[in-house]
C-alpha cells in the first residue's frame, strides 16, 4: 500500500496524540517530520512514537508532506495555509479560526484543487446542517454554557466589567452574531468558525453564551431551523487530558478525518 506522507506542525495537546495515532492506528498514513516553536516538545514527542519522525522546521515539513496537519495556534494556521496553498499540499487544520479570518483562502484553495480538511472538532451537528444548507436556512444558533473560570480573560468580560465572581446562577452575558462572538470571546473561534463556514456564514449565524456557575465543562447546543423543519445538538466536553482548554472530542473529530481521507466508503454527509 502506498502510505501518505504526513507531516504535523505543533506537538501540544492535538498534535502529539494525532501523531500516535497516525504512527500505530493509521495503515495508509507515515508521519514523516514533526515540528513545534519549542524544539524540545517535537523531541519528547518523537522519543514516545514507535516510528520515530524527523524533526525539521516548519518550511521543509512542508515541501516533504503530502498532507500537512496543522495542530499549532490560529496565526501560524494562517502563514502553513498561505504555504501549503503556494506548495500545492493538501491539509487538515485545527485552528479553524484562521480561515474564519481569512476566507479569501478558500478560493485560492478551490482553485488550485488541493484538499482543505476542517474536521468538526468539538461540535456535534455539521452534517446535518451541510444537508439543511442545500436547501433553504432560516437561523443557526450555538448557545454555549461555560463555567466561571473558562469565561476568566475573555475580552468581552473586561471590557463590559462583568464580575464573574458575583455571578451565582446561570446567567446569559452575550448575545450576538458569531462575526461579533470571536473578537469578544477568541476562545470560541473554532466552534463559531466551523459552525458558521459549515451553514449560512458568520454575520447570520447567532450565538449565546451563558455563564454557569454550576458547571464545570464546556456544553455547546446548536440549533437550525429552515425548509427541512427543525435540529438541536447538545455537546457536553470533557477536557483533553493534556490541555484543559481543548475539548477531547476534537481530539477524536480529527482522528476520525484523517481515517475518512483514505477511506473510498463515505458514512454521513
Ligand atoms: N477545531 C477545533 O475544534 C479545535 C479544538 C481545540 C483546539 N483547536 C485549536 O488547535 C490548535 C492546537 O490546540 P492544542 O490544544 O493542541 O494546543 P497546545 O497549546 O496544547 O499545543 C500547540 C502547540 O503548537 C506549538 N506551536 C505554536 N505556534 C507554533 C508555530 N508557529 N510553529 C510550530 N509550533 C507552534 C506550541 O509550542 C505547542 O506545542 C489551537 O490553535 C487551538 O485553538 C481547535
């Protein structure tokens, strides 16, 4: 079998299990170089895998990967996507963000025929509403319900000078368009960009957030309604167990991609 060449940048909470997955569980898959801003991160993490990867900076794992897996930080998604459109290499990013910020990329994408893979990360819904958009949308709503502490240094909180700690019951401090809910709250610009890049954009689709004293993990319900009649979801994240601001089902959304691109029998839309 010939095995696709896979290269992973950022070797933090996503990237260092993305990348023992693909080295014991992906048959059509090599990990051929990793990298990360923090030398010794790519090191520990090539010390762990059975077949150990070269490590090698960000512009050589480019030009030797047929699929670069972006596992980094919303910035440097924006400069691997610049490069691997240049280089004509497929990709599959996790800084969902990044393309929310800059979706003229996606036509230069389109246009040079090389594959972008934004898997659903920690959101459940995106198949139905792919299904609902080819017909007629008349609202995409996400509410998210975060603990205290998640809601701690979002912009929108200094700003508005909400103080968290007088917050005792649940209680609805955001209501906007997701264009609106990424610069007041970054750290839900993965799940406002996939939602609103799956449906009807980031001006339209509309957002809630709630903050819950009661909770102690991210829940995200989306809602849409058009011509097909009505769907909710409801996500209740646990953590990743390496980095508590990641959800561990986009962990798992992204494994279960790179197991679709191989794969010629497609489940779900
Ligand atoms: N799509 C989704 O649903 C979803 C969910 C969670 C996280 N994310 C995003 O995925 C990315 C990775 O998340 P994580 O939890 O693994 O983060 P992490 O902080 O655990 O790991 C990121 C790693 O990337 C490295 N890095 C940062 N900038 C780099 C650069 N320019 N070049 C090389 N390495 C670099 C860091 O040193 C770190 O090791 C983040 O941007 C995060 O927002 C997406």
């Amino acid at each position: 079998m010939v095995k696709i060449k896979a290269g992973i940048i950022g070797c933090g909470a996503i990237g260092s299990e993305l990348a023992k997955f693909i080295d014991t569980q992906v048959a059509h898959m090599e990990l051929a170089a990793i990298c990360d801003a923090v030398p010794q991160k790519a090191k520990e993490l090539a010390d762990n895998l059975v077949k150990r990867p070269a490590i090698i900076d960000m512009d050589r794992l480019i030009d030797g990967s047929e699929l670069v897996i972006e596992a980094a930080s919303k910035d440097a998604a924006k400069e691997i996507i610049r490069k691997c459109c240049d280089k004509s290499r497929n990709m599959l990013v996790m800084s969902a963000g990044a393309v929310l910020e800059d979706q003229s990329i996606l036509d230069h994408i389109r246009k040079k025929g090389i594959h972008l893979y934004l898997p659903s990360g920690a959101i459940a819904g995106l198949d139905a509403l792919k299904a609902a958009r080819a017909g007629e949308i008349s609202s995409v709503t996400l509410t998210t319900r975060k603990p205290l502490k998640a809601l701690e240094g979002a912009p929108f909180i200094a700003q508005n000078k909400i103080k968290l700690e007088d917050i005792k019951e649940e209680t609805l401090i955001f209501e906007g368009s997701a264009a609106e809910a990424v610069s007041a709250f970054p750290a839900n610009i993965n799940v406002a960009a996939l939602l609103s890049l799956a449906g009807i954009g980031p001006k339209k689709t509309r957002v809630r957030i709630f903050a819950s004293p009661q909770l102690e993990i991210n829940m995200h319900e989306i809602e849409v309604a058009g011509e097909f009649g009505k769907f909710t979801t409801r996500t209740e994240n646990l953590p990743s167990p390496h980095n508590p601001k990641t959800s561990y089902l986009a962990v798992l959304s992204a494994m279960a991609m790179l197991r679709q691109i191989a794969d010629t029998v497609r489940v779900g839309t």
